[in-house]
C-alpha cells in the first residue's frame, strides 16, 4: 500500500510516499480502509523534532482519518467489516496517510449516513481536542471563554462547541478570518494583530491556548483571579508571574463514545468542520508545508482513495 513515511527526522520536504506492507490486524485490533486522513500540527511536529520522544523511523505520518473496515481481530465486538468509521489513533501509534490503518476500538466510531468522509475525517483529532480542552477548563452554560486561534483545526470546533454548551465565546484570528469566527458563531472576534490580548483576556473566566509563547504569556498576565487557562501546546506559560490563575496542560486522548458524542453534534447540524483544502496523497508534502505556514482556516485533508 502506499502511504506518507519520514524516513529520519529532517526536513518536510524529505518526507516521501511509498510502499509498505498492508498491516495485519491482531485479535483486538481492527483494519481500516482509509478514505480520507486529516492532517494535524503534531504530523509536522514528527518529522521535524519526533515529537515527544520514543518513536521509531521510518514511520508513516497521520493520526486521524475516515474509511471503511476491511477485517477485524476475533476480540472486536462494537464494529463489523464494511462499517463507515472515523478514527483517532493513540498517539505513539500514527499512521492514517495510508491506504490501510489499524485501530482498536476506543480509536473509532461508526458515521452516521448524514456525514460526509470529510466532515467525519477532519473531525476526531481537532475534535476531541476541543472537547477535552474544555472540559478540563470546567467550561459551564454562562461562563465566557477565549479561544486563540479560532480559525484552526481545533479553534473552529472549539468554538462551535462552546457555544453548544452555552458559552460567551472570545475568538482570535488575523483580520481575513473574522468572518469565519462570527460565522461559527463567535460573539467577540478579535483580530490578533490589531488587538493585543492584555486588552480582551481579562474579560473572560477560562481561555484556551493554542499558541504558548509570548501570547500564553501575555494572556496570563491579563486574566482575572481564579480564571483558567488551559493550554495545549504541550507546556505551560512561564513568567507570567500569577499564582491566583489555574493554569493546565493537556494531551488529547482517542475516546470512542466523545467521538460518536461530537458525531452526533454534526449529525444534528450544531457541529461542522471548515475544509481548507483537499490534497492527493502523492502532492502530501505541498500540503503538511501549507499546514506549517500556519495560517490553515479549518482543516487540510488528503484524499487516499
Ligand atoms: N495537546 C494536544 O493534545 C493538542 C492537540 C491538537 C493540537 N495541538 C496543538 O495546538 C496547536 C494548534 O493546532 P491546530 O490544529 O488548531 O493548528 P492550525 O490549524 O495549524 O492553526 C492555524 C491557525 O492559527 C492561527 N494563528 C496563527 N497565529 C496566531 C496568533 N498569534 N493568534 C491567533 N491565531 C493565530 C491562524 O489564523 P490566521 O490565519 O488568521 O493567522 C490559523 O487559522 C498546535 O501547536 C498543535 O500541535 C495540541
């Protein structure tokens, strides 16, 4: 099968498609025909640094996707070949840009007919951020949240999924994404390079960072007493000098039932990913180059098929 593999850390422009074994599923594993793999900061995360250490390359790039079941190990009982699933791997075991993934079961849930493959596959991975993200946060009907970069993969859904949950929503963007931030219903968008965030961030009760950085930083020093600020660039703000601000770090986790929960959101219309662009798995460096220019609206796929 053919499938987008780092061959050493390095460059993007290094990453290559070629051949590979069809893996083989054991008896709690299940074997997914891939139609479409989304593609996600940590892919280029991987390639460049290995990201979190303890992997080995060459690896096949790619943590979420949607696609058919093609067999499954005698121990899986939730879904059958044939199903129409999404998935997001456990996060040492990547490898969705491919024409065939293994999974377990708590990696996937079944897609409802109503969903199209590319809503289902830029959902699981950004998805679930989103979610965990606040919900860690301890977001509650009412409550006001700033969501940095709500034009990307994660910020778009955040904030869909925080005005499902009642939430005034605070959303970061430049200046040609603002309409894409009202669009999903942000209440207050806010162009980042006009607007600093020691002038916004002390409006809200809980943030989420996807930037880290001088931003993280500058958001902290701006918040109120017993706010929280969850950020999930992997560590937390330093020097901002507050110990009356909660501040939390996460790593997503694959949870099947939060996946088919955030299903069921697009399912009844209140959830819906913004496709940027749809690439071919043989053009996937010209796409993960886009992704790190870092200026992505929604989500870029690569079509398998
Ligand atoms: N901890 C975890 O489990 C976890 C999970 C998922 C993602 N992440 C991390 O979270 C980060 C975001 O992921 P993502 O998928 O959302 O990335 P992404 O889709 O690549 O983000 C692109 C967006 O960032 C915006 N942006 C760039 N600079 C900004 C700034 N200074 N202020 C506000 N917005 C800015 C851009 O808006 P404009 O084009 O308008 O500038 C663009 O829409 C990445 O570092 C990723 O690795 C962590």
């Amino acid at each position: 099968m053919r499938a987008a593999r780092v061959l050493a850390i390095g460059s993007l422009a290094d990453i290559v498609v070629e051949h590979v074994p069809v893996p083989v599923p054991n008896e709690d594993q299940l074997l997914v025909k891939v139609g479409f793999a989304a593609l996600n900061p940590i892919d280029y995360k991987v390639a460049l640094h290995g990201h979190r250490g303890g992997r080995e390359f060459p690896l096949t790039l790619g943590f979420d996707a949607v696609g058919t079941v093609a067999a499954v190990g005698s121990a899986v009982s939730s879904v059958s070949v044939g199903d129409r699933v999404c998935l997001m791997t456990d996060i040492m075991a990547p490898g969705t840009a491919a024409e065939y993934v293994l999974a377990r079961e708590r990696n996937v849930a079944v897609v409802p007919a109503e969903i199209g493959d590319t809503q289902a596959a830029g959902l699981p991975l950004a998805g679930l951020t989103a979610s965990q993200a606040l919900d860690l946060a301890g977001l509650e009907a009412g409550q006001s949240v700033l969501i940095h970069a709500g034009a990307g993969g994660v910020g778009h859904l955040a904030i869909q999924i925080a005005k499902r949950r009642g939430a005034i929503v605070y959303a970061t963007s430049s200046s040609r994404h603002l309409d894409l931030l009202a669009e999903l219903g942000a209440d207050h968008p806010i162009d980042y390079h006009a607007t600093p965030p020691g002038r916004f961030a002390g409006r809200v009760d809980l943030v989420l960072d996807t930037q880290g950085g001088a931003v993280a930083e500058a958001t902290v020093a701006a918040m109120r007493p017993n706010s929280v600020h969850v950020s999930i660039v992997g560590f937390a703000p330093a020097g901002a000098g507050r110990d009356d601000v909660r501040v939390k770090t996460m790593l997503v986790e694959p949870r099947a039932s939060e996946l088919a929960a955030l299903l069921g959101m697009m399912a009844d219309g209140s959830l819906r990913v913004v496709v940027d662009q749809v690439t071919e798995l043989g053009a996937f460096v010209t796409a993960i180059l886009a992704l790190h220019d870092g200026h992505t609206s929604g989500k870029r796929l690569i079509a398998i098929r």
